[in-house]
C-alpha cells in the first residue's frame, strides 16, 4: 500500500562542515516560495556569507527570527538557545538570556537549518558594555516608502558636514541604518552616542519637518519617517549587515555606496540571489571605512 505524503517521513541528510557532523532536515521546504529558495539553496547562500555575516554577529549576543515554514508564515523571536544544543554551539548569558554565540560556519549552518532566516545581534560584545559600532536607524512609517533613499542621504549629508564618515545600509527590510564605526580605544558609550543621535536627529526635523519625525509613537509620527537615535542601545539589537530578511524579495542588509543612495536604488534589490556577487566585486563596504573619531562632537554638545 501506497505510504501518503502526510505519513511520509521526512527528508534529511548529514553534511560534514569543518569536522562537524549536521543534521539537514526537509533540505525541499521552500523558505521563500515566489524566489524559489528552499532551504537546501538557503544554506548553500549562509555558507557563501558567512565571512561577512560571522563578523559581524561574532563575539555578540544573537537574536534570532525563525520562520518553521517559511519567511510568510509563523515566526518567532529566538533569544535563549534552542535545545538541544550540538556539542559545537557556544553560548553566553546576558541577564538571565543563554544567547547562541554566532562564532562558526557549523553554528550559522546550524541555525539555518532551524530556519533562522534573520540574525540581530547586539551593538556590544560578549562580556562588554561599550558599544562597538553606531547606528542610526532610519524607519519609515509606510510601506514602501519611496523617499527612504533620500532621508538616508540628507542624515549622511548631516554627519559628513560634522565630519563624520559613515555607510548607509538597508536593513533588509523598508529602512535604511546608517553605520558608524568606532575606535574602540575612545571607550565611547552608548550614553555618548546617544548624545549625537539626539542632536543630529532633532537638527534634521528641524530642517525637514515634513519628511522627518521623532515622534517614539506610531501613530503620532503620520507619514514621516522615524529617525531612531533610541535603539542604539545596551542589550537592544538591528538587522545585522548581511543578514537575509524575511521579505518576499529574499532581501538582504546591504551596505551601500553613497552614489547608490543618490541614485535612490530599491532596497529589494540587493538580496540572496545577487548578495554573494556584489561581495566578490565590491567588497564589505563597512571594513573599507576606518573607525570615526567622535571627540571634537562630544566636547560642544551639553553634558560633555
């Protein structure tokens, strides 16, 4: 007798990656049904990325958004680490939170394969409180929102007349973060950038009152776009550069070039299928760009 589909088990397989022995399980399930992208073509992508993506969410706290059945069905928000855990998978605690330690090609594929299609970390390494990067997040307040490029550009004017250097990168999704890194020597804090975040983001609503907002609530912000100066913060997480999305695109947090943003490019269109080949032409955008030294801001704004 005929075994039905209902009853048939379910496919899986065992790869070897870097001396670890994985488990894929339903390798056929389609993550992104209109891209074509099952899960055995997702992991194939994460091991393409995973230089860029591991750099980033390395020696973090990781969040993790996972979609059983794909990226337009159920999800959840992952924090403390699935069990069981693979004797592979590192962990670390952060108030009372067992995190995975996003530190390997195993632990990423690992993760894949639970269908973890996003990965957030946090802004501070294990084990530290100091921020090791800045971001401000750029949020519209519909979708699409077609002056999302334009907003990035008019932040990223603001911070270059201060003398501050900085990458746009979509965050994979409708908005757009403005990446800042930092001399870790400087040992600025989150408190510091706070600081300039505020400034900078109530200086462009000031010059733009209807395209900007930083109005914390939804539904005072009407169709401006939220400037998120608040989300740069200890504990607290955003799309990590690299990190696919759950959108119908298949999209993935891009770094830009200031040129793509004045050229008003789509977000949706840097994603799984082409990621991979614009790293090998152009590179991690974000490594290019040295730390930014903050201390001639920090010493005219109030409280410095």
């Amino acid at each position: 007798m005929a075994t039905s589909a209902k009853n048939r088990p379910a496919a899986r397989g065992i790869v070897t990656i870097e001396g670890q022995e994985l488990t894929i399980t339903n390798p056929d399930k389609l993550l992104w049904p209109e891209q074509g992208i099952t899960k055995a073509v997702y992991l194939e992508k994460l091991a393409l990325l995973s230089p860029y993506l591991l750099t980033y969410c390395k020696d973090r706290y990781l969040t993790t958004i996972r979609y059983p059945h794909g990226y337009n069905d159920k999800s959840f928000y992952q924090k403390n680490a699935p069990e069981p855990l693979p004797p592979f998978v590192h962990t670390a605690e952060l108030d009372g939170i067992n995190y995975v330690h996003l530190d390997s090609l195993p632990t990423l594929l690992w993760l894949g394969n639970l269908a973890a299609l996003e990965f957030h970390p946090s802004f501070h390494r294990i084990g530290e409180t100091l921020p090791v990067e800045w971001l401000i997040d750029i949020d519209p307040s519909i979708d699409p929102e077609p002056r999302i490029m334009e907003a990035a550009g008019i932040i990223g004017e603001i911070l270059d007349g201060m003398n501050i250097r900085s990458v746009p990168k979509t965050s994979g999704a409708t908005g757009v973060q403005i990446y800042i890194p930092l001399p870790l020597e400087k040992g600025y804090s989150f408190e510091d950038l706070r600081r300039i975040g505020a400034f900078v983001a109530k200086y462009a609503v000031q010059k733009h009152p209807r395209l900007f907002t930083i109005e914390r609530l939804k539904k005072d912000r009407g169709t401006n776009i939220y400037i998120d100066y608040l989300q740069h913060w200890y504990g607290k997480t955003l799309s990590a550069p690299y990190t696919p999305r759950a959108r119908q695109a298949a999209s993935v947090s891009t770094p830009l070039t200031w040129d793509e943003v004045a050229l008003r490019c789509d977000p949706r269109d840097f994603n799984l299928h082409n990621i991979v080949d614009r790293l090998r032409q152009r590179g991690d955008l974000i490594a290019a760009l040295p730390p930014q030294n903050l201390d001639h801001i920090l010493s005219f704004l109030p409280g410095g």
